[in-house]
C-alpha cells in the first residue's frame, strides 16, 4: 500500500505520462518537462512511469545533481556516455562532436547545436525500430551545456519513438516552451487519507490539521514530517513552524530520521552525497581511504536511506541535498579530499581537481593550476560555461595576484562567451584594487564593452569598444583589429539611427591606426576599406575592398577572418561584383557548417539567400531561408526575417510582403537599427513594381534618397525609383534617381554596376540613344549570368518598343521576359509581362495549377531541401531534425500533393508558389 500512497489523486498525472510514452510507442516522439515542488510527487510519477513501461521499450534514466552543475557535459555523458556504440551509424561531424566533449577526441570544440543534433541522432539511433524512453529527474541540476543539448533534442523531436521526460523543480529558460505537466499538491481528502495511511498509530486532531496545512498536500512532507514528531508531540504538543519554508522542513525531518545512526555512517552518506556518479567502485575506495568499514554500508541501507547495487543511490534526492547542506565545512572538505584521492588523474582529471578544489580552504597554487587545466579541456569540449566556473574557482584559490587577476580575466571571458554577460561584469567587478599589467587593464576595458554592449545593444556600445580597441594597440595588435571590427559593426548596426559622428569617430581611429600599413592579410584588409567606406565614401574605399576580396577568396580564413567574413560579403554586395559574392557567400557557409559556427551561419545563409537571388536560384533562396528559420528557432537567434520578405517580394506576394513589412519596420526603430528601414523599402519597392504599382513605389523609394551613400539597400533603391518614376511620369524625379544612381555604379564599373546604370538611363532616355542603352545592359546583365535582370530588362525593354509602336518587336522581348521571370519565380513581374504581351495582341497561356492542399511549414521546409536534391540525412542536418522525421514529412507531402517521389517536387511546389494568398 504503502507503494502507491504518492500517486493518489494523480489520474490526470497519470493519464499524461501515459499518453507520452504511448506516442512513443506509435512511432511518434515528444518531450514533457514535470514540474513541481520538491517532494510533490515528481520522482513517484516517474517510478511508475518507468515501472509500467511495456515490453520492448527501451528505458534510459539518470539523476542530475546539483554539485555536477559546473562540469561540462557530465548530464549528458550520465545519459549516453554508454550508448557510444550506436554512434557509428551518425555522420562523422556529429559522431566526432560526441567524441570530443566526452574527452574520447581532441579537436576544436562543437557548436553546441551540433552536439544537440548529434543527441537527437544518437537518441534515434538507440530507439531503432522500437520506443526509447529518456527520464531525467532533477534536471535543474544539469550542467548547463548538457542543459542545453538536451533541450536542443527534446525540441526536435518529431517522429523517431522517442519520450523525453524531465522532472524539475522550476522550469528554466532552457527548456521553456516545452510541454509542461505542472505537479501541485494533493486536494484536502487525499492528502488526510495520505497522511493517515503514514500514521497507523493515529494523530491529535489539532496536530493532523496542523501537519495539513503545513504540508499544502506536498505527499512527500506528509509522509516525513510526521517522522520527526516525538510521543508527546503527536498527543498534542505539537508547534506549528511556518516560518521555516517547506522543503526546509521537509529536510530537517529527514535529517532527524539520520541523526540517530552512528557518526560514520552519516560520514558515508556524506561521502556518497559529494559524489553524484554513483559510482560503486569509487566509493569504497574513498570510504576505505576514511576508515569507513562494511558495516557502515549495512547501517546506511538498513536506514532506508541508501542502496547500493550497480550504482549508489538515495532513497530521494532531496535526502542527498539534505544530507550535504547540513554537513560541517569541515566533513564536507574530507570527503571531497577523499573523493580526489580515489579518483584516478588519468581517468577523469578534471572530477578529481573539482573535488581538490572543494577539499581545499586556502590558497594552492598547485589545485588552482590543477583547475585552469580542466578549463583548457572545458573549453576544448565546447563547454564555456564549465570553463568559467574552473576559473573562477581556480582565481579563487591562486595565491599571487598578478595570476589571479588572468585567471579572473579568462574567467569572465568564459563566462561572456557562454552567454552570460552579467556574470563576466561580476567577475570583472573583482579585479578593482588587483595589481593590472597594461595588458591586463586593456583586456579588461575590452570585456566590459563587450559584455556591456550584449546586455544593453545602446549608443556607448561603439565608444566604449573604440576605447578598449585603442588600449590594446601596441599590447595585443591582433585583439586590438578584432575590437576594432567589433566596434566598426556596432556602428554600422544603427546606421542613420545611430550616432553619425560616434560611426566618423570609429572609422578615423581604424584609418588612423592602420595608416601606412601594408598588410595584406584579409582581416586587416576588410577593416581599413569598411573603415574608408565609413569615413570617406566608396571611391576612397573601392581598391582596398578589392584587395581585401581577393585575399579572402585566396588566403585560408582563420578563425577571426571566418567571423568577419560577412563584412567581404557586403562588400561585394556594394561593388556590384556578382562572382565574389556567389564564391564569399558559398565559402563561409561551407565553413561555418564545418567547423559548427552557428553563430556566424544565420548571416552568412543571409548572404547567401542574396547570392542565390541574384542567380535566380529563388527556390535554394527559399531553403536558405527554411535553413535560417530552423536556426533562430533552436538558438533564439534575433536576426529579422529579411529573406523572408524580399522573397516575399519577389514572387509579388503581397499580403505577406506587407506583413514582415510592418513587424521588421517597428522592429527596426524599436532597436535603432537603420538598415532594418532599408531593407523594408527596398522590398516595398520591388512588390510594388512587379504589381504595377508604381506610386507606391515613389512613396517608399522617396525615403531612401537621402540615405544612398550608405550603399546596399538603398543604393538598389534607386534602380527600382527610376522605374517607378519613369512610369508615373515624374521626370525630375527619375532624372534625380538616375543622377544618384551613375554616382555609386560609375565609380565601380563592373558589368553588374554598368549593365544596372544603362537601364536605368535608358528609362530616362529617348530614341535610338535609349535603345542602345537597353540593349547595352541586357547584354551585360547576360554575360554576367544575373537572369533576374535579364527579365526585368527585357521586360522594360519591351514596354517601350510598345509604346513605340513597334509590336512584333515588343511580343519577341515580352516573352522574353515572361519565360525567364516565370521560370525564376518572380510572379508578379512575369504578370505584367504577361499584360503587356495581351496588350500586344498575344495570349498568353496560363499554366495548370497544382494541388491547393496546405502543407505545414516543416513539411515545405523539408520538401524544399528535398527538391534541391539533399538526402534525409542532410535535410535533418540542415533543419536540425532526424533524418527518420525528414522521411516521415516527406512521406506526408508526397501524399498532400498527390506525387510519387522527389522528382515530380519542384513542378508541384512551384504552382503552390504561385497560388500562395497574394500572389
């Protein structure tokens, strides 16, 4: 009976347990996170969970513990360090990832999205054909990269047989948005009929209302608390001690159900509280090292407080929390003594030097090297925040001030490149009043900017970076160019919302620092022509831009060049060169996806989204975005939806154009970032042309003019203003456009530039001379393979010998222009094609449209990647899903849209595009 007292009045509990595990069981995967108080009854639900699972599935639990919490990985490695074997079968990166944050490779740390794909692999290879139930109980105690790898996977999971069940106290950000089953405690009469069940003896009235409503219906003070009550206190004297919170009371009730056992029997649950492993072995090496004997093992499990089998274990692990915090310092410092004495140095380093570190009161050096060793193998592992809490503890401990100051430096650093940018200030915080070198003041000064400006996004943002980039010239010149990059890009972030004379102040200081230097690194090289661009304008810049392309499309990247690489993109993007911007977006996707840099791939997609544009690839465009999507979702990545909406744009979707339209344009003030506004009008621009909608077009390019000396967006404006204007009739304002126009594409003279000013000069030109113009660009935009130009020239082309009466002329370049711009998916371009040709006096056919059926967004992500010609395997990769719940969406839209395989994908997805709301 006793047994089953926890899971009273728990049907509805029950019921959703149930349910998971048989979604699991049906070939479908979810993730529950259970929820409650300590001692509402978590750990029994997943007893009997666990205990009622069926035959065949495949159950995998752990316990996390709260003194693992600053040990990279050591969650995960609890959860699957034994499930290596089925590693074999997952792609070498994720396989490798695996390896090197168990210590098992030594290689450049994974991103931590790749070692939550490589789980969400690994996991799914594990279940096979069957069911796999994961249970985690006290998961708030996870080290946070495991914290994070878990939920990566929870959140994927879609239709592999998998159940991921996590009990915790409170639900952190980590894994919030998961479903959520929330414990609370027992209603009045299950909790009366608990607690009588827990007294066969029977209590006073008044103590079992006390007892009642003290307890709030928690099951597991119900049982206890009446444990600790003396004779006379169940006859009456009961003093009700409210002040004291719940599982306070809980523990001190279970702590005097301890206190009677001899004191080295509560030394040996001290010793087994100190050490979440489990680990038989260990354990009596250290309890012979404490001359502990067999007897106290028999003590401890008579006690019903401790098992040990094939793993030690607490009864419940609050009786382990309980048993630690109430420990002296003094007992707590022998057993970790004794912990790091039987832990091999070989076998696990950095367990051992953890547990020195916690058996030791002052200073030593020789722990605090020991620490700063294990943060080397944190960091190599990927595991930041572990690295962090190394080094603090080991700063801690350092005995000369000089080293502790670079031990609480590299301490913060850790802890700003782990996300946690209040905390690196903290610990910044504590070098006030340390002896600083020079150097250690400069690297200082960098990491509060930094740090400062991840929390806060304002205006000091670029000063106080310049600042710290300036401190560090002379001392550290290759930090001193990253900062200065750093703060260039704060600067270029707010654009014509920033500060114009902090962007002038910025990009000075780069000139002025690098003046008469003769680098030809591509990292130095993109920092002085941003920094021309910046200060001077584009003609300043174009040679050293230039130079800095090639040496990017030449050299090996490093790590810093990698990073910055977006910015030799942009450039490309501003010098109107086609071919570095295809071959710089390809490269640094390729190499972020490499080396796992998901920080840099939202924007280096973004490039590449604009690469593929420009090629007419509008459907890899797609996947690109699709690809994008799928990374801000996993990693909370703010990065707005840009292709989206040019997208959106280009297929002359209105409705959607206009929606991201609003959201990225108050999004764009709300930050102050004034590209954001570009963007918006530069796509406005775009859908409204295609529609025929040429005012609207005036009123959006209008609010660029100002604004096109800062390039990319703006600078295009102008093209699509000239169009607009051209047709309204508005001359002046064309002319005006044009003007701007032959000032930013003159000075650059590639075929791209060139063949962008004929047409628009053409458009302010008349007779033969504008003729010749329209043919100069076509000819260009083709030998510049840009085929969504070569259609829009076409097209504009063909208007005027419309309007020139020379129609048989005309009907040949309509087309024209109708093919290509179908065939790339530019919608309402190739509608107004499609006018002017019946306007002409040729019908146009309308080609048959596909199933209306509406695929779900993972459905279209996934068949997009698909009729791009990717395995399962790689669509899993790229949307961070299974390559079994690739095939599973698949399937479903191959059914959806009535095909039979991936070769009928791309006619069947273009018709939808071209019946999507608005097109």
């Amino acid at each position: 009976m006793t047994g089953t007292m926890p899971l009273r009045g728990r049907r509805r509990e029950l019921a959703e347990l149930d349910a998971t595990l048989e979604r699991a069981r049906a070939g479908r995967s979810g993730a529950l996170v259970v929820s409650g108080e300590a001692g509402v009854g978590k750990t029994a639900l997943l007893d009997r969970m666990v205990a009622r699972a069926p035959a065949g599935v495949r159950i995998e639990r752990v316990v996390a513990s709260e003194s693992e919490m600053e040990l990279a990985y050591a969650g995960l490695h609890q959860l699957c360090g034994h499930l290596l074997d089925s590693a074999e079968r997952l792609p070498v990166p994720q396989r490798e990832a695996l390896e090197v944050v168990f210590g098992l490779r030594r290689a450049a740390a994974p991103s931590p999205f790749l070692v939550g794909l490589a789980l969400l692999g690994l996991l799914t290879e594990v279940a096979g054909d069957g069911a796999l139930l994961c249970v985690v109980d006290d998961a708030q105690w996870l080290d946070e990269a495991s914290a994070r790898a878990v939920a990566f996977a929870a959140r994927r999971l879609d239709a592999e047989g998998i159940a991921v069940v996590l009990a915790m106290r409170t639900v952190g950000e980590v894994f919030a948005g998961l479903q959520r089953l929330v414990v609370e405690g027992l209603g009045d009469g299950d909790a009366r009929e608990l607690l009588r069940l827990s007294t066969p003896g029977g209590l006073d009235g008044r103590v079992r209302d006390q007892l009642i409503a003290e307890a709030r219906g928690n099951p597991l003070a119900l049982r206890e608390l009446p444990r600790a009550l003396s004779p006379a206190e169940i006859a009456g004297g009961f003093a009700l001690t409210g002040s004291i919170p719940l599982e306070s009371r809980i523990e001190q009730s279970l702590l005097a159900q301890l206190e009677p056992l001899p004191g080295p029997t509560r030394l040996l649950l001290l010793l087994a509280a100190a050490d979440p492993t489990g680990d038989t072995g260990l354990l009596w090496r250290a309890s012979a090292s404490l001359g502990l004997a067999p007897e106290d093992f028999d003590a401890a499990r008579d006690a019903d407080a401790l098992t040990v089998g094939t793993r030690v274990s607490f009864r419940h692990p609050l009786v382990r929390s309980a048993v630690y915090r109430s420990a002296s310092p003094e007992d707590r410092r022998r057993v970790h003594a004794a912990l790091a004495d039987a832990t091999g140095i070989d076998r696990d380093p950095d367990r051992r030097a953890w547990h020195q570190a916690s058996a030791t009161l002052l200073a030593d050096e020789t722990v605090a090297a020991d620490l700063e060793r294990s943060a080397v193998r944190a960091r190599r592992r990927g595991g930041a925040a572990a690295a962090g809490a190394f080094l603090e503890r080991a700063a801690e401990l350092t005995p000369a001030p000089v080293q502790r100051v670079r031990r609480l430096i590299a301490a913060a650093e850790a802890k700003h490149d782990a996300g946690a940018p209040a905390a690196a200030l903290r610990l910044l915080a504590t070098t006030r009043g340390l002896p600083l070198t020079e150097l250690q003041e400069a690297l200082v000064g960098r990491l509060r900017a930094r740090a400062g400006y991840a929390l806060q996004r304002d205006s000091s943002g670029p000063r106080l970076l310049l600042a710290a980039a300036q401190g560090l010239e002379g001392l550290d010149p290759v930090l001193a160019r990253d900062t200065y990059i750093e703060a260039l890009s704060a600067a270029i972030y707010g654009g014509r919302l920033g500060d114009a004379e902090q962007m002038a102040a910025v990009a000075n200081a780069i000139l002025e620092a690098t003046d008469g230097e003769e680098s030809d690194r591509a990292r130095d090289l993109i920092l002085r022509g941003q920094a021309l661009l910046a200060a001077k304008g584009q003609e300043a810049a174009i040679e050293t831009l230039r130079r800095a392309q090639r040496a990017f499309l030449d050299q090996a990247p490093d790590s810093l060049e990698l990073h910055w690489m977006w910015f030799a993109s942009r450039a490309a993007q501003d010098l109107w060169d086609a071919r570095a911007l295809r071959t710089l977006a390809d490269r640094q996707v390729e190499l972020a996806r490499s080396e796992g840099v998901v920080t840099v791939l939202p924007i280096a997609l973004s490039l590449l989204m604009v690469a593929q544009t420009v090629d007419g690839e509008l459907d890899a465009a797609e996947a690109s975005c699709d690809e994008i999507d799928a990374i801000k979702e996993v990693t909370g990545n703010p990065l707005p939806q840009y292709g989206r909406l040019f997208l959106a744009a280009y297929r002359g979707q209105v409705d959607e154009t206009e929606r991201l339209a609003v959201r990225i344009r108050a999004d764009a003030q709300e930050r102050g970032e004034g590209y954001g506004l570009s963007a918006v009008n530069f796509a406005e621009t775009l859908l409204y042309n295609g529609l025929g909608r040429f005012a609207d077009v005036v009123v959006s390019g209008r609010r660029e003019l100002p604004y096109t000396h800062e390039l990319s967006h703006a600078m295009r404006v102008l093209g699509e203003l000239v169009e607009a204007a051209a047709h309204t009739g508005e001359r002046e304002l064309a002319e005006q456009a044009c003007e701007q126009l032959e000032g930013v594409t003159r000075p650059v003279g590639t075929n791209w530039a060139l063949a962008v000013l004929a047409m628009a000069k053409a458009q302010v030109r008349d007779g033969d001379e504008a003729e010749g113009l329209y043919l100069e660009a076509i000819g260009r935009f083709e030998r510049e393979r840009i085929p969504i130009m070569v259609g829009r020239c076409c097209l504009l082309y063909g208007e005027w010998l419309r309007r020139a009466r020379r129609n048989a002329e005309a009907r040949g370049r309509l087309r024209t222009a109708h093919q290509v711009l179908s065939e790339i998916g530019l919608n309402g371009f190739a509608a107004r094609a499609a006018r002017e040709l019946s306007g002409s006096g040729e019908s146009v056919g309308v080609r048959p449209q596909g199933s209306a059926a509406r695929l779900t967004d993972q459905e279209l992500n996934v068949a997009r990647l698909a009729r791009e010609g990717l395995t399962n395997r790689d669509i899993g990769a790229r949307l961070f899903v299974s390559a079994r719940t690739a095939e599973y969406h698949l399937s479903k839209v191959f059914a959806k849209l009535g095909i039979r395989g991936r070769a009928e994908l791309k006619t069947a997805l273009a018709d939808l595009d071209r019946t999507a709301p608005g097109a």
